[in-house]
C-alpha cells in the first residue's frame, strides 16, 4: 500500500488515485446500466435485466463491466476487436455499430450489441457496448429463442456482423429500415435500440469528461495498473484453493424426436495454485447438433466463467486482468463453445450454458465441503415463456414478449439457502420479477395462480429454493406461448450430500379440466378457455440434511415450504405444538433420536 | 409571538430546534432519545434551549404556538420487528405475494447470504376465494360466508391488525370493501388497511407491502402518537401538535393514526425541506443535493427546480430484500457509511474503507471502548481535524494515543508515512459518498456541476468540501445549525397531502372522460383534506397535478407534472405528452416522438402554509479575516503537516472569510476547511463553502 503524495506522478500510479479512478469507471457503467434499464421497453430488458453494459479499452480488452448478466461477460472484446477489423481506419468519434454475430464473439443472435467506439485527442481509447436481448430479431417463429432451429436460415434471425449504424452521432437509415421491416412489433425493437444507444452514448460523455479531468495519460497508466492489481486478486484467490483436476458432467434435457437422451456435457478444471491458474477445458462435449442449442465461443466461456467466479472470492474484479489466470481449451467443432456455420445459436445463452454454469459451480465442491455450490433450477418455462399474439382489447395490436413471473429456485452454497428468484443459471436472481397486474395489462391474459411448491427443495445441509407453479389463461383470442425449456427431465443435483431438486412440467388445461402433460419444448397455441400449467425447477441441496440446523427447519415448516413429514423423513426434525397457535418447536430428544435412527439406517443399508 | 419548536428523535440523539418569533432567531438543544419515553429526552433537549433563552420549560411549551414532531416510532418497531400481529388476506393463489418481492439482488456471485422473509410470515397470510380481473369485471365472486369464516379465524387466532390487498382492486375495490364491512361489522376496534384506500396505484406486491406495513403499525402508533400528545398537554403545551411525514411535509396526528405508513422515513425526508430553504434564503439557485452525515450512515436526497424529489420506490431495509414502502416518498438515499467505518488491505494492495463497521459499539479505537480497527474517525483525529476534548461538543471525549496506535500500525504494515495513510482513508472514504450522490443524481438525470450542495449532520464538515471539489460543485452550504438538519427543515415545512388514482390510458385512444373523473376524484379528497383541516381556510393553499408516466411498454414510470387540473382538448393531451418527452429527454437523455405515452397513476398534491418560514436574520456581512482563536498541528496532502489556525465558530460575525488550511469548531459540527478554498460565514448564519 504505497502511498505517495504527488498525484502528477504517473508510474506506478497512486493508489488512492486509483480507487477513485475504478470508482468513477464503475459509477459510468452504472449509468450505463440504470439508463438502459429504466428506458427500455420490452420486459425482456426492464423487468428481466437480459442486458448488459461495459467499458472495453481502444485495443479490445475489457475494462469494466457492471453487476450485468454473468453470461454477457465474455466476448466483448472480441466484438469489438471484429469491430475494428472490419472498419479499419474508417472508424471515427459519432460512429456506432450494430454485432450479433454469434460466430464473432457474441452471445446469441437474439444479443443486439450497440458498440460505441470513445476517442479522445483523435485517439481511439475505449469503446462502450450495451449488449441488449431483443424481445424479437425477426426470426421464422415469434420467438427470439428457437430451440428447433435446424440451421441459421430455419432460424432467420437478421445478424449483423459489426455493422455501422451511426455515423456523425445520425442513424444510418438503412440499417434502422431494415430492422424496422423485418422485426415484430419494431416500435419495440426502435426502442430498445434507442435505450441501448443511449446508454453507450452516455458512457462516452462521462468518459470524455473524466479525461479531461485526470489526463489521457493517467487514465491510460490508470489502466494498466487496474489489470495488474485485479490479476494480483485473481493470483491470490486461485492460491488459496488446493491444487486439483476437476472433472464433472451433466445432461441436457432430451428433445423429442431429435435428441431423445439429451446431449452429456463435460468441463474439466484444473487448478494450479503454484502457477495461480486455472485451465479450462471445454474440448470434450458432442458436435454440432442440427437444432438452436449450440452454444457461442462468448456464451459458453461467460456461463464457465462466471461459474468459476460464483467460486471466488467474491469480489475479485472481473476484466481483462483477472482472465490473464484463466485458460482456455476447446474442440475444433462442438455444441460447446465451437458452433459452425451454419449450426444455429438461437438459445445458446439458455439450455446448454445453464448445464454449464450448474457443471462447472458444482464441480469445485469435489474439493470437499466449503468449496463450489449445488445446481440451481434451470428451464424457462411457463412463466418465463414467449408469448404472443394479437390484443383484442387494442383493435388486435400484435404483441410479444417474454415474461419473468415464475423462477426457478436457486443453488444453495456451504453456508446459504438457495434463493427463491433465481431465474435460471445465466441470469442468476439478477432479474426482476413482472407484476401479475402489469402483465395482465399489458396482455391479453390471466394469472390464475402464482405460488411456491410446498417440500420441492433439493434438501441439504442448506436447501435448494423451492420451485414454483404458475397457471394461466388467455382472456381474448388465442395465444402462442413458445416455451423451450432445458429443466423437466434431468433435475438440478445436489453436493457433499445434499439431495436433488424437482424438474420442472408444462402441462395444458382443458376447457372440461383435462390436464395433459407437454414436452419440454414446444410452441403452444392457448386457445379461449384452455389454460397453461407450468411448474419451474428447484435448487439442489448442499450438505447432509440430517446436519441442517433445526431452527432452519423450524423456519421452513412454519413457514409451509416443507412439511412436518419431510422435515422428519428426509431432515429428522421432529415437532410439538401447532403452527396455528404459534406453539410449534423442535422436540430436541426426538430430533436427535430420530437423526440416530437415520443415520443408522443408512449405514445399514 | 411564542415559540415554534420542531423536534427529530433519531436513533441515538433527539434533536430540537426552537424559532423563538420575537427575535427571529434559531437555537438547537440535543439530548439522547429515550426510547421507552419518547417525550423524557425530548424535554431534555427543549431544556437546553430554555436554558439559553432563560425560560422555565412549562414557559416555553406553554408559549408555543406550533411543535412539529418527526418520529422514527415507527422505523424502530419495523426494525425491531415490534409491530403488532397481523394478517394478510389477498386473493386465492396470490399467498406468496409478500414472498416473491420483485426479484433483484446484490452480487451475482455472492452466495453468502439467505433469501429475505416476508413483511408479513406465509402461515398469517390467508387466501380469499375471489378475483377482481384487469379491467374491474368481476371474474369469481367474493363470498361473505367464506368472509366471516376468515374472520372467525383471526378472532381465534389473536390477530391484532389485517392488512387487506387483491389483485386488481384498483379497478374495482367492492371486494376490499366487502371485506372491511364485515371487519367493521365482527371485529369493531381492530385495525384494518385497505391496498385501494391506502395506495390505489398499479402492481400488486407495493400495494400489498404497503397496506401490510401500514396496518402493522396502526396499533402502535395510534398510541404512541395519543400518549405524546398527552405528554405534551400535560407539561404546558397547548398549541398544534403537527407530525413530519415522508413526503416532506406534516400533518395533524390524526391524519397519521389512520396512516402510519406516513411517518416512515419521515426525518430523512425533512433534510431536502432544509436544504432547499437554505438554498433559496442564500440565493444559490434552486438545483441543490442535500447530504446529511451521521454517525453509520449517509443520507442523500435532490432538490431540482425548487421541488423537492419523490420516488416510489422507497424501501425499508436494503433495496429489494427488505420491504417496499409503496406509498410516494421524498427520495433519499442512504448508505451505511460513516465515521466508523474500518480501513483494511486487500489481497490485491489496495486500500479499501469498509463495509465493516465499528459502529458506535466498540466503535473507533478513539471511543476507548476497545476498538482497535483503524476507522474513519481515527484517520480524521489522527490529522488533527478533531478537538478530542470537543469532540461531539466535548460530550465525548476521544482517545488520541488509541488513534495514533491503530493508524501508525497500520500504515506499518507496509512502511508508508502514517499521515499519507490517514490522509488517504479519508479519500478512499469520500468515495464511497460521492458515489451515493453520483447515484442520485444519474437516476435523477440533475448534473453537480450546476447544484448547490446544503450539507448537514454532525459529521458532515470533515469531508464535505473535497467531495464537492471531485463532483464538481462549486459551492456548498453547511449551515451552523447543521447538526439538526431535519429538525431545521420541519421549520420550513408545510401542511402536505397526497391523493392518487390509478386509472391507465394510452396517448394515442386517450380517454378524457375517465381521467378527468379521476382528477375530479382527486380534487375533492385533496378538498376535503382542506376543509378538515382547522385553521387552513385562510392559509395560502397549492395544489399541484401529477400523472406516473411511460413510453408504451416501459414498465417504470417517470413523474411528470400536468399544468392543469382537468384534461379538457387534444391540445391539452398534446401538452401532457410533450411534458413527458422532456422529463424522458432530461433522465435518460432520449425522446421517442412517434411512440405512444402510457398514463398509470395519477396524483393531486396540495401543500398548505400554515406558518411562515423563519425570517433571514437582518445582519449585514461584512467581509473580515478573522484570527484564529487557537493552532493546532494538522496534515493536509497539498501542505503536509503544520500549525493550522483553529476558529471558535461562536465567535465569528457575518462576513468572516477563513482560507484554508484551517478548521471552524462549532458546538454540534466541526468544518475542515481544505487548503486553497474558503469558508465564509453569510448575513443568514449559514458557512458558504468555495470548492472550486
């Protein structure tokens, strides 16, 4: 902790200077982040906080990223570096471009990146990218996921590979028309585009402002220190962890008719605490498959990163510095990380990457009880799905949008419960849930119910989130719910002896109250009088539940999301008293007898 | 002429000011709160001042015309979770309400700490087998058998309040209405809210945390606030006893038995009150940030264009694991930073100023009472920038040789000077509160550059003036009575009142009709409100129209204001739309022209002057440099450390200009002037700080 008094000295830079530097650098993707959230139309960016800003340097190395979406935060740089490819010297202050590419660096085609390339004194320093899901990308169906998707030309997403579509701080026109003629509901889309826009554009004032105050050249020293002193917390967090080679796989859920046992999924680590590095290697996962989950070289390795963070001291800066500890393997051509042209990308930020985040978190508790977490619910089912069609109540105004109001339940960690708004593994509880009344405003729909399973946590030491069961109907003509979810077969696993979570169904309701079951995924017309049943994953435990402490039981049973029979079944937690009188306690000797009796039979077994 | 008295009972301290109306003039009396009897310290404190004044207190209370009383009853029993027993009757499939929240969380990956329980627990929530849908119609009917089935139940149960909230009662509230008559009609004397009475405004979990809060604290402060009024009575005071809210503003105690939920946050919400006054008496524009720096926390709200800031988006405890207030707020932001906050190193070398606290418990190593972290305050005393015999006016007196210790320990641990380490807390520490403002402001679309700062709390002066030079501002306005910053904005405050309508429509089908039977709604609760109140038929009355606006499909919505009070002609639309473009241009900095505009909760705000604001006092500043009354040895990073001039504030007249290096120590606040800028002490008694 040096700490010199002459703030003109640049080398190395004063520490002090460059806490508050970092601190302005965040405070600018902060309003990054709040511009395009508040402004944002579709509910895909505003309520779910699909989105996500950050700050690259001039030579395509990321800065600074905000609290955003774990699966945006890898690839940046590689978009902008194709930016700068592409456009050469003809790139200038008042540009702005457009990257979907999912073969160069970006997500999904459904990730509209704005790029906005930030000179200062003539020089090209940063650029700042606001990568937003559209609610629609022009796709051959409603949906800006599309699981079947044979190839990109079955998928139909317009893409652009880091077009301009600024110039002089004007859109070029083209672009926008283009967009605007082929995208559903393109008010929505010209919105976002406009949120998106404006919260790059913002962080370029506050970065020619910053500039100016501190000095081209202290910002630029400013930024190497920063990538040393974030690599220096990356070193000292992966040295504090044993030295290990981690193998651990995983199912995705199969899809009817195509892939009927699911695809297995491998990540294999390996720490080396002696070199302060952690080798990934994604080279061992299936080829290319024939439909909409392969998953991009950007979503893939931001689900495996983001994982290996959840397993980090928790506040290791994440840029360019730290990733120097991080290396990466993989195939030549894979559903993981290696799609080829012209395997389609649709859902690679979903399916596939949530079995990778749960892979690779909860491969780190090989190294014993402390280390990594259980696997969260994964799926977007009903209450997460893409809905569609026309308002009767608006002269049948077409619609779509994705909704966020059912989640699954969470991980759980070597000392925390899972959460109960967690969404899935990629978005990992950073979304905010849609109000029914809003919904119900905005679409012609009804929410006919919206609640928690009672004893459908992974049981543990500490518990999965339990799932969640939402049912709705349409209220005008029918609806098109496009719901492609990777979470009603293989339920999320359990560590260090914790239990598995409950998968997730989708069922429909007939006007006469037949109830049949659906597939995984599937686009599904709701007609009038039909309702739509779905029930979302839950978290794995983690730990023995039989070592949970029984004042969490005593919680969890007064407050119904286990019952008093599981909580002696599966916890060994036995009760006296009522909770309706507000008696209910933990029968100490029973307890611990019971516990005795369970353990024994265990062992016995 | 009397007395006017406001009084903030904080957690620790209760903080009075007295305006005595026949000098005109301000005086401050501190005391700790005595939380088993309120009225106990806030005696203490009003006999500070009679003291001053020479008065016996029965004198004073009884010469009193109007005492303003701000309250964190309420904020207590909420986080000592002491509210009463009470239930929450929603719709059928909807218990988990309270649960779900709305989503959003601190730290993707952070897996450290459990999910948040509800307001109100899952096992006293109870279903009501009825649907209200989106546009009123009646979708399953409620059932009174089933009603008073329920009711039986809390009656078994001991319920002591019930907090009613369905779906859509906003459209048509019959549902909620049926329930409270048969609550009125089976359980008379019990405490009830109503979501559509309370807060009738769009999105089921704010309305339905709002109306749990509200009826939770109905028992309690029906109480409390009946006993304070006795209390009062019964040592001499027979004036108006008038209670601050949240909105800024106060209201009669009866108005807040019926709604408590309006006395939350009420003394934060005073600080922009002052704040505003102060900026308009000094003539320094109408754009301020108001800051007020206790002891664990950091206080900031925003006066722009005159007005003060309102939010709904308020909570109680952490943004989105506590609980959402729902109602309409002044919005001020507040984050756990202050003189206790601890200096560490982390893994990567760098200096890094909290979120662990000392708190007041052990508290700084300088307390004496075993702390041996190195904080905030020990940096600051360690640079000499505390009296430690004056500290908190001499109430408490520090331990320098413990300071010296911690930090010249820590600044060991790597061999740096132990000034440049103090010095450099501070900095690290000041970040943390620029970023608060920074904050506020983004969301607020209000650039520092062109606000003035009004700082207050007693620890605002040590660092105010270096985080004013890094946000920009120009000048910063520490009044000396800074201390009781809220308790001076009661001085300023007026009677305020709120009524809101839901009632969505779009720009483009936009229908006259409904929203001008809402406002008319509007207008004549906001009238009756008026008419109730004794002694406002001749007092100067605003009224001012609000609609929570968007672009069609955003889901937040900004405030916009409506030039008037009945949507009459297209143009009058057109108007209200291009109001919209340009509050949506200033925050976010883009407009939407072609898109429709979605109204969704609309409001009537009157404000009642009931008194006059103090006078500005009449002495002419001339400008003078005095000399300081004593030396002190101070470190500054700019000069290093040296003999710097120390000012008894209390002695200085209008018109003193101090240059730094130099401190001003005033009984409650202490004003570390930095090196190259200036402080000067204006006609109206406040310090004007140059930073630029």
């Amino acid at each position: 902790m040096p700490v010199t008094s002459d703030k003109a000295s640049i080398s190395p830079i004063d520490p002090v200077l460059m806490t508050v530097l970092a601190n302005r650098l965040d405070g600018i993707v902060r309003e990054m982040t709040n511009t395009l959230l508040r402004a944002a139309r579709s509910a895909v960016i505003s309520s779910a906080r699909d989105f996500s800003c950050c700050l690259v340097t001039g030579d395509d190395r990321l800065l600074a990223p905000a609290e955003g979406l774990p699966v945006h935060i890898f690839g940046c740089h590689i978009q902008t570096a194709n930016m700068r490819r592409y456009h050469g010297a003809d790139i200038r202050r008042g540009d702005a471009y457009l990257d979907n590419d999912p073969y160069g660096g970006n997500t999904h085609p459904a990730d509209h990146t704005y790029m906005v390339p930030i000179f200062i004194d003539g020089e090209h320093l940063f650029t700042s990218v606001a990568k937003c899901h559209m609610a629609d990308i022009g796709n051959s169906i409603p949906s800006s996921y599309f699981v079947l998707a044979r190839d990109v030309y079955h998928e139909g997403a317009l893409v652009f590979p880091g077009v301009r579509i600024q110039r002089d701080f004007k859109n070029i026109e083209d672009i926008v028309r283009m967009c605007r003629a082929r995208i559903r509901v393109p008010d929505q889309w010209y919105g976002d585009y406009l949120a998106g826009l404006g919260s790059a554009r913002v962080a370029e004032r506050r970065l020619e402002e910053l500039c100016a105050k501190y000095g081209v050249a202290t910002i630029k020293r400013f930024m190497e220190d920063w990538f040393d002193y974030s690599e220096r917390r990356m070193v000292e967090s992966i040295r504090r962890m044993p030295k290990a080679r981690l193998v651990n796989k995983g199912h995705s859920d199969p899809l009817e008719g195509i892939l009927p046992g699911g695809l297995e999924l491998t990540v294999k680590l390996e720490i080396d605490p002696d070199e302060a590095i952690i080798h990934v290697d994604l080279s061992d996962n299936p080829p290319c498959v024939d439909v909409g989950l392969n998953t991009s070289l950007g979503a893939a390795t931001s689900a495996v990163v983001g994982a290996i963070f959840n397993a980090l001291e928790k506040d290791v800066p994440r840029n360019a510095g730290s990733f120097r500890r991080l290396r990466f393997t993989y195939a030549e051509e894979s559903v993981v990380a290696a799609p080829k042209f012209p395997h389609s990308c649709s859902v690679a930020t979903t399916n596939v990457c949530e079995r990778l985040v749960n892979i690779t978190q909860s491969a780190f508790a090989q190294l014993g009880d402390g280390h990594g977490l259980s696997e969260g619910g994964t799926g977007l089912g009903v209450g997460m799905a893409v809905i569609s069609g026309k308002d009767h109540r608006r002269n049948d105004a077409p619609f779509v949008n994705r909704m966020m109001l059912s989640t699954n339940g969470g991980p759980s960690s070597p000392v925390a419960d899972g959460w109960v708004n967690y969404a899935i593994p990629v978005i990992a509880s950073l979304m905010y849930r849609d109000s029914v009344e809003v919904d119900e405003l905005k679409h012609p729909l009804r929410v006919t119910s919206l609640s928690l399973v009672p004893d459908s946590a992974g049981a543990g030491r500490h518990r999965g989130a339990p799932a969640q069961e939402i049912e709705l109907t349409p209220t005008g003509n029918d609806v098109t719910a496009v719901i492609s979810c990777d979470g009603q077969h293989a339920p999320p696993r359990g560590v260090v002896g914790g239990y598995a979570g409950t998968a997730g169904s989708t069922w429909r309701i007939s006007p006469n109250g037949d109830i049949s079951r659906l597939p995984n995924v599937i686009q599904l017309l709701l007609k009038n009088g039909e309702s739509v049943r779905g029930r979302d994953s839950s978290g794995g435990g983690y730990g023995d539940p039989l070592d949970r402490d029984p004042k969490r039981v005593h919680h969890d049973v007064l407050e119904g999301w286990e019952s008093r029979e599981k909580a002696r079944d599966i916890y060994g937690v036995v009760f006296i008293g009522a909770i309706e009188d507000d008696t209910l306690a933990v029968d100490e000797a029973a307890t611990g007898a019971r516990r005795t009796e369970l353990r024994t039979a265990r062992t016995t077994v | 002429m009397g007395y006017r008295i406001s009084v903030d009972t904080g957690g620790t301290f209760t903080d009075i000011i007295v305006f005595d109306e026949a000098t005109g003039s301000l005086h401050i009396g501190k005391a700790l709160t005595t939380h088993g009897r309120i009225f106990d310290g806030m005696r203490e404190a009003i006999a500070i001042v009679a003291e001053e004044l020479r008065r016996p207190v029965p004198d004073l209370l009884s010469e009193t015309d109007v005492l303003i009383y701000g309250t964190t009853r309420a904020t207590n029993a909420v986080v000592t979770k002491r509210t009463a027993k009470t239930a929450f009757l929603t719709t059928k499939g909807f218990k988990d309400t309270l649960t779900f929240k709305e989503g959003g969380k601190h730290g993707p990956h952070d897996y450290t700490y459990d999910y948040p329980d509800p307001y109100i627990p899952r096992r006293y929530t109870f279903e009501v087998t009825e649907r209200i849908g989106s546009q009123g119609e009646v979708v399953v009917p409620i059932s009174e058998v089933e009603i008073d089935e329920i009711i039986a139940t809390l009656q078994v149960r001991k319920f002591e309040a019930v907090a009613v909230s369905l779906l859509w009662s906003i459209a048509n509230p019959s549902h909620e209405l049926a329930i409270g008559r048969r609550l009125d009609a089976l359980l008379p004397g019990t405490a009830f809210t109503l979501s559509h009475e309370l807060v009738p405004i769009l999105r089921e979990y704010r309305r339905a945390s709002a109306t749990a809060i509200d009826a939770s604290l109905k028992p309690l402060m029906q109480q409390h606030l009946r006993e304070m009024s006795a209390d009062l009575r019964a040592a001499g005071f027979a004036g108006d006893l008038l209670v601050s809210t949240s909105v800024g503003g106060c209201q009669q105690v009866d108005e807040l038995i019926a709604r408590p939920i309006n006395t939350l946050k009420s003394g934060p919400a005073m600080a922009p009150v002052a704040g505003r006054a102060y900026a308009a008496l000094e003539g320094l524009g109408d754009n301020a940030i108001v800051c007020d720096t206790g002891g664990t926390t950091f206080d900031v709200g925003l006066v722009r264009d005159g007005s003060l800031v309102y939010s709904r988006d308020s909570w109680l405890g952490q943004r989105w694991l506590g609980d959402i207030m729902g109602t309409s707020t002044v919005d001020v932001r507040s984050i756990g930073a202050g003189g206790g906050s601890i200096a560490w190193c982390d893994s990567g070398g760098l200096l890094r100023v909290g979120p662990q606290s000392a708190g007041s418990i052990p508290g700084p190593a300088c307390y004496g009472r075993g702390g041996d972290l190195p904080t905030v305050t020990d940096a600051a005393l360690y640079l000499g920038y505390i009296d430690p015999a004056y500290f908190n006016g001499g109430r408490l007196k520090l331990d320098a040789a413990a300071a010296a210790r911690v930090i010249e320990r820590f600044a060991a641990e790597d061999g740096s000077p132990p000034d440049q380490v103090a010095a450099a807390i501070m900095t690290v520490a000041n970040e943390l509160m620029i970023k608060a403002i920074g904050e506020i402001t983004v969301s607020e679309g209000l650039n520092p550059r062109e606000s003035v700062i009004v700082a207050g709390g007693g620890a605002a002066g040590f660092n105010i003036m270096p985080i004013a030079r890094e946000l920009g501002c120009a000048t910063v306005i520490l009044p000396r009575l800074a201390a009781a910053l809220s308790a001076c904005g009661m001085q300023y405050c007026e009677i305020v009142f709120e009524a809101t309508r839901s009632r969505f429509t779009e720009s483009n089908a936009f229908d006259k009709a409904a929203v001008n039977a809402a406002l008319a709604e509007i207008a004549a609760e906001v009238e009756t409100f008026r008419s109730r109140f004794k002694g406002a038929e001749r007092a100067h009355a605003t009224t001012r129209f609000i609609v929570e606006t968007r672009y069609r499909a955003q889901v937040w919505e900004l405030d916009t204001p409506l030039s008037v009070g009945r949507i009459e002609t297209d143009a009058d639309v057109d108007a209200l739309v291009e109001a919209f473009h340009q509050v949506h241009e200033r925050v976010y900095a883009v407009r939407d022209e072609a898109s429709p505009v979605e109204f969704v909760n609309w409001k009537g705000r009157i404000a009642i002057k009931l008194f006059e604001p103090p006078p500005p006092p009449p002495s002419v500043a001339v400008a003078y440099a005095p000399d300081p009354d004593s030396q002190r040895s101070c470190f500054f990073v700019e000069t290093g450390r040296r003999q710097t001039g120390i000012y008894r504030g209390q002695r200085l007249l209008a018109g003193a200009e101090i240059t730094g290096p130099a401190i001003i120590e005033e009984p409650t606040t202490t004003l570390v002037v930095y090196p190259g800028l200036t402080a000067k002490l204006s006609a109206a008694g406040n310090y004007l700080l140059t930073c630029a």
